[in-house]
C-alpha cells in the first residue's frame, strides 16, 4: 500500500503514535497491522512515547524503576539479537520505566535494528519531518540537578531536569514533539471529573489535573503541529494553541493505544 501523493508531489505519510508498549513488541506488532488494515493504509514512521521496556535481559530489568511485580524481561530480546525485526521504523522517547543505563549507555541511537532512541533530548528527522523528544517525567527534587549530578540509583534515572528543557526549547520548531508526561493544561474543565474518576493518589486529590508545566512550556515555545503522550494509560485529545495533543494508552488497551495520523501539505489528520 502507498501513501499518495499530496499537491505539491510530496508523498503523503501515516504515522502512528504508540502507547506504553512496557516490552511487549509481539503485541504492539499486531495492533499495528490490525490498524494497518482497518484503515487501508501502509505505516511508514512508529513514533512510541515512552515505557517502551527494552529489556536485553534480566539485568536489564533489574536495574528498572518498577515494584517487582511489574518487572518482566518482555520480548525485545528476540528483536535485539535479530530473532525478530520490527516492521516500521520506530523512533521512542524514554518513560520512567525503562533500562536507563542501557538506553543511556546508547545515546541517540538504535537499540534494535529500525528502532532508534532519540535520546534525553533531542530533535531527529525522519520520513521528511522532524521529530522532537523529552524522555523521562517531572519530579521536583531531580529537575534542578544536571545530568551527571543525578543519583545512581532507578530512582534517580526517571526524571528529566532543567538543562535538557532549555536544549530542546533552544531548537527550531519541529513538526512532532513526543512527551512521555502529559504536559499540564490539556485537560478540559469537564474532564476533570472524569479523570479523577479513572485515577487515584495525588491525581484524584488534585480533582483530576495531570500534566506538568515544562512540558507545556515547550509545546508553547515549540509550537509542533502534533504532540504524542503516554504515562497515564488512557487516551485523549486536546489541543494547546496550535498544537494536536494525542495522548495513547498503553499496548493492553488496544486500539486506544494508537493515534494513527496522515501528514499531507505540513497537516495533520487523524485517521
């Protein structure tokens, strides 16, 4: 199947904004191609917003910020040492579940063949647009430290801090921005009910507010056309100034976990 062409001759793309996949590359595979065929369409670009779990081994998960019971190797083992590929290209951003130093060991790089991290921050290109990535969450104690100040432990790998906001916020504007957190702001007045409802903890003492502010500052500063979320497992669309906010659940909640986007003549459109 082939993109068609827009007005300009520019091949028209899909890209699909994927949901916590926390190592499960089988699954994701087959929502995919599930989407694939229900809307008739070839994927070209997988951009996955974090919790990815690249797990080589059982190592890798031991050095995770996870309870135990939510530690699982997963099955990117079999896509690391080539016992399987994953179809499309994929570019991911890190969540606060991950193998931090394996994914920090990598860089800006591929941890599988196709599957390429775009970093703690940095802006990529692919498939003719530009993509920009935070990894990580907001936590207070963590944000004021430089990278190499953060503690050594899985605790102290999650959270992104100052100077890689004011790196990404220094770049010129992209056409997709993937945040693993929900920037703060991008929930409805009379949403807020329901997310209360759907969550617990701090969230529901908050009346149902999510997000944080630096992620929202660099979707104002940025201004991508379209911003890709994760983290809180469900789905939603909002919008902040001129930019789409798709935010997808995790692989276990199936076609919720997917925004499946045509990008024709600098636009978005969600199919």
């Amino acid at each position: 199947m082939k993109a068609l062409p827009d007005a300009g001759g520019t091949p028209a793309k899909n890209i699909a904004i994927l949901g916590d996949v926390h190592g499960g590359f089988h699954h994701a595979i087959r929502l995919l191609r599930q989407a694939e065929r229900r809307f008739g369409i070839g994927i070209d670009l997988v951009l996955q917003v974090g919790d990815l779990e690249p797990h080589r081994d059982e190592a890798d998960v031991a050095t995770m910020s996870a309870p135990s019971r939510y530690r699982e190797l997963g099955d990117f083992h079999e896509f690391h040492r080539g016992a399987a590929r994953f179809p499309w290209p994929m570019l991911f951003i890190g969540g606060n579940h991950e193998p931090w130093p394996f994914l920090d060991g990598v860089g800006a790089g591929e941890v599988a063949p196709g599957v390429r991290f775009i970093g703690r921050a940095g802006v990529v290109e692919a498939c003719g647009l530009r993509i920009a990535g935070l990894s990580g969450i907001y936590r207070e104690e963590l944000y004021g430290l430089k990278r190499s100040e953060m503690p050594g432990r899985p605790k102290g790998w999650i959270g992104f801090c100052a100077e890689e906001v004011e790196r990404l916020a220094a770049e010129e504007r992209p056409d997709v921005l993937l945040l693993h957190e929900w920037p703060a702001g991008v929930l409805r007045e009379e949403d807020r009910a329901w997310m209360a409802g759907e969550l617990d903890g701090e969230t529901k003492r908050r009346g149902g507010e999510v997000g944080n502010e630096m992620g929202r500052l660099l979707v104002e500063m940025l201004k991508p056309g379209l911003v890709g979320c994760g983290h809180m497992h469900l789905p939603y669309r909002g919008q902040i100034g001129e930019s789409a906010i798709c935010c997808v659940a995790n692989v276990g909640a199936a076609t919720a976990a997917l925004g499946i986007f045509r990008w024709e003549g600098g636009v978005f459109t969600e199919l």
